[in-house]
C-alpha cells in the first residue's frame, strides 16, 4: 500500500508523492528529492533537519509528538504548533492525502 | 555532447552530491564510481540499529535504488578507480576502462587505521566501516559468546553496546588511560564507563594489546596483564583520509585532501568533499578534517553547489551523535581547546547536558537525553557567545534565553 504525500515549498511549489506503508515521510522525501528536507541524521531523532508544518486539519490526525521529538521541535527553525519531525510520522493508510508544508530553512 | 560530472566514491558523501546536483538543476551526465557494490547508504546504523538487526539493508540505502534511475545518475558499482589523469581528464578503472569527466567529485571516504600485531589477519577479528563488515559481525553476535571490542571511541562503545543487548560477554581495551579521550571530558568518559558497568561491559583502560592467539579463528587477545577469551573481536581504533588517489594524482594532501572554503582543490576541475576533505572552516577559524554524516552531507552540498558555479562557502559547526542502549548523545561544536566546562541537569533527573567554554565563550555540548539543551547549542555556538556559567548551569534559566 502507497499513501500519497504532498510537500509544499515555500514559493507555492507543490509535489505530491506516493511513499509505501512502513517508510517514513522523510525517507519518501529523500527518495523523491523533495528540496528543503535534509533529513541529515537519516532519521535517529537527532537532529531537525526534516521538519515540516503539518495542514492544519491534518495535524490531530498524527501520532503523537514524543517528548525527544518535542525536544528538537522547540528549538527547530521557527517551530509552530503544527510543527512535526518527518522522520517520526511512519507511513500508512491513514496518512493518504497527507499536506506538509517546507519550511523556508532548516537548522 | 554533455557535460560529465563524476563522483570518485559512493558514500553518504558522493549521494548526497549527486542528489545536489540535481537539485541545483544540473542536466549532464552524473556517474558515481564506487568500490562497494552498494547504491550510497547512510554508515551510522551499521554500528547501532542495523548491527542489532532492527533495520533492514534497503532502509540503510540513502535513497532507493529507483532515485538513481528516475535521476539519470549513472552508478559504476563494485568499481575501483586506480587513477587520474588530470590533463586528459579521465579516470581510469581498475579494468583499464577509461571514464572522461569534466568535473570531478573526489569522495573517497576514510578507511579504519589497522592495528599492527601478531596475528590480527585470523579470522573473527573484524574492523567495522562498511554493510560487508557488519555483515560479517552479526552472525557472531550470539549470546554468551566472548567479545573483545579494541577502542573506546564512538564505534567501539556502541558495538560494544550492541553486543551487550545480545547478552555477549564484552570486554572493551582502551590503549589511553580513558575511554573517548580525543574528543570529550572527562565527566563524559566516566558517564559512559558507568553505563557500559551498568550493562556488564568490563572496560579495562591503559591496555595495549600485544597479540592474538588462535589457529583456525581467534581464541583469545593478550594483553600486558594477560590473556582474554575470544570468539570475536571488533577493531574500532580510528579512521584515515582515503587520499591516495589524490596524492598519486599530484594534488596536494595533507592529513586529507586539500580544498579551499569552496571544497575546490588545486585543480579547478576537481573538489574533494566529506571525510577526505581537509577544509577551512571560517566559524572555527582554522583548517581541519571531520569524520561525521553533517560534515559529508554538507560538504557535498557545498561541492555539488560549486560544481555548478554557484560561489557558496562552507562554513558549519559540527555535530554528531551517537546512540548507546536508552542513551543519546548529541554533541555540537568541537571541544578541543576548552578551558571551563559546566555541567546543567544531572542523570538522575533524565539527563544532562555538559557546556565546553574558552575564554568565557561556549563552544561545544555533549548533551545526554537532553534535546533541548543540543538544539539551542545549534544556534548559541556558532553566534561565539560569551555566558556566564552559572546563567547555563541554573535549570530554571531557560536556554532560549541564554543569547
């Protein structure tokens, strides 16, 4: 199964990709060469290089935030509420038409 | 015809160059030359969750396979470079093949120093750099079984980690009269050596081994004081540049190859980026070499930039990370040089993080568990604060106001 995922940049870029269930959102970013997702640690939870604010009607719809994830979100490039790590949001059905937005620099 | 750009090399480096190049909206050819028959993977799982046998290989590929083909990035896998020749620009294969490239990516990695005694070519005793040594580890790692890890650096202590999770009975030698003597405290050496007790790690410091005994496979490591019982022994005593190549070719190395803050070296078709790279830094205002994944993603990022003529420069703090049963550690900056440390949390409340200060400015953390502490320090260090230590050691001083 393949969830659809759509990234938007912050110049209005849209790319909507398919990531399969068990991959992490970050891993389907990388694979698809979204821009602005650096995902450096390649998803131990150890840095913040893959976040994302998540569509607002999207973001009660997640897990939720671990107090490690919550750690580096505080301190991410202008954290907002919707804020998640993309390392962290583990690809299934439930996700299919799930709206993050890039944000304009990562830390 | 189209420009040919090449990566020499098919790290963490070399695939995030490729996938760089790309997105800076390169449409040459891209080929990336590799001696390992794996497309570019991330190496910090080997020696954590991939050893353990929590991530399978495809999730330990930087990018799947397809991202190459979808790319049109040309992967010259399972390949050795044996030279190049400048003036004719081309890269000549081990086979005799010749490749020609306009531009070239030297990101040729580092291998592990081999320690020099008798009998250290016996089977079981493995070094650990790349998926086939981990492979070559993980059927060993079977309960009640003798490890013997050599090294307490960051490899050594989370094989050492791994092993103790399986139930082996691990003992760790350290030549140095501490564990992590290069590159932290010693409140740092003294936490993990506890930890690693904790867990029936028997670390024995200022221990040199003198030879390994065995006939068929390894059986035992002796040391000055004695003999130790082994069925596998992990060397994990640090890395060197993979410079040969360039050094072989006339560029000038010097612990790493020699690039300037556009990771360009003397030629001005070739850059050199990653672990190899022996670089300036402006923020740390002085030359080095690192071996991490943010120094190998970034550099390749600044390589790929200047490949295409973008003018950009390199210049980050460091950071690492290293994970150890429930523990995390997180460390920015180099604390090479410290004067005054400060110590903010304490273990028994979860975590804590360990401030490096010279001449009153803050420098480097090893933060334990501690995310909030590292990711402030992410901002705080390369801004070269001066703050007072008793401001960064007071809990109730929250670290968004420490600037």
């Amino acid at each position: 199964m393949m969830a659809k995922v759509t990234f938007i940049q912050p110049d209005h870029r849209r790319r909507t990709v398919e990531i399969e269930n068990g991959y992490t959102v970050m891993q389907g970013a990388t694979a698809n060469n979204i821009a602005g997702i650096k995902a450096e640690c390649g998803g131990a939870c150890s840095c913040s290089t893959c976040h994302c604010y998540v569509e607002t009607t999207w973001f009660d719809r997640l897990p939720p935030v671990e107090d490690e994830e919550a750690g580096l979100l505080e301190f991410a490039w202008e954290p907002k509420p919707t804020s998640r790590l993309t390392c962290q949001l583990v690809v299934t059905d439930e996700l299919d038409g799930l709206i993050l937005y890039v944000p304009e620099q990562q830390l | 015809m189209p420009e040919v750009f090449a990566v020499v090399g098919a790290g963490h480096c070399a695939g995030q160059a490729a996938a760089s190049l790309r997105q800076q909206g390169f449409a040459g050819d891209i080929v990336i030359i590799g001696e390992e028959p794996h497309v570019p993977y991330q190496r910090p799982p080997l020696s954590k969750k991939f050893l353990i046998g929590e991530l399978p290989l495809e999730r330990v590929y930087l990018r799947p396979p397809k991202f190459y083909r979808d790319n049109n990035i040309e992967l010259l896998l399972d390949t050795r470079v044996v030279a190049l020749r400048r003036r004719e620009h081309e890269i000549v294969l081990a086979d005799g093949r010749r490749r020609h490239y306009d531009k070239l990516l030297l990101a040729t990695g580092s291998s592990p120093r081999r320690l020099q005694v008798t009998g250290v070519d016996l089977p079981g005793i493995c070094y650990l750099r790349t998926i086939a040594d981990a492979q070559r580890i993980q059927p060993h790692l079977r309960a009640e079984k003798n490890l013997v890890v050599i090294g307490g650096g960051y490899i050594g202590l989370e094989v050492s980690a791994v092993a103790a999770q399986r139930r082996m009975r691990v003992t760790l030698l350290e030549v140095d009269g501490r564990i992590l003597n290069r590159v932290a405290a010693p409140v740092i050496s003294d936490f993990f050596v506890q930890l690693h007790r904790q867990h029936g790690v028997d670390i024995r410091c200022n221990a040199r081994v003198l030879r390994f005994e065995g006939s068929e496979r390894v059986t035992g490591v002796i040391c000055e004081d004695g003999r130790i019982e082994a069925d596998l022994v992990v060397i994990g005593i640090g890395i060197a540049p993979n410079t040969e190549l360039a050094q072989s070719a006339g560029l000038p190395c010097g612990n790493g190859i020699i690039v300037d803050e556009y990771c360009q070296t003397a030629d001005a078709a070739i850059f050199a980026a990653g672990d190899c790279s022996n670089h300036p830094n402006p923020l740390l205002q002085r030359r080095l070499r690192l071996e991490s994944v943010h120094n190998a993603v970034e550099q390749g990022k600044t390589a790929a930039a200047n490949m295409c003529a973008k003018g950009q420069r390199y210049a980050e703090i460091p950071w690492f990370w290293s994970d150890q049963y429930d523990v995390k550690l997180q460390i920015v900056g180099l604390a090479a040089g410290y004067d005054q440390l400060v110590q903010r949390g304490r273990m028994e409340e979860g975590g804590f993080a360990l401030f490096y200060l010279k001449d009153g400015v803050l420098i480097a953390v090893d933060a334990i568990n501690n995310p909030r502490e590292y990711m402030a320090c992410k901002k705080l260090i390369p801004q070269r604060l001066r703050i007072a230590p008793e401001r960064l050691a007071d809990p109730t001083v929250a670290m968004q106001d420490m600037a």
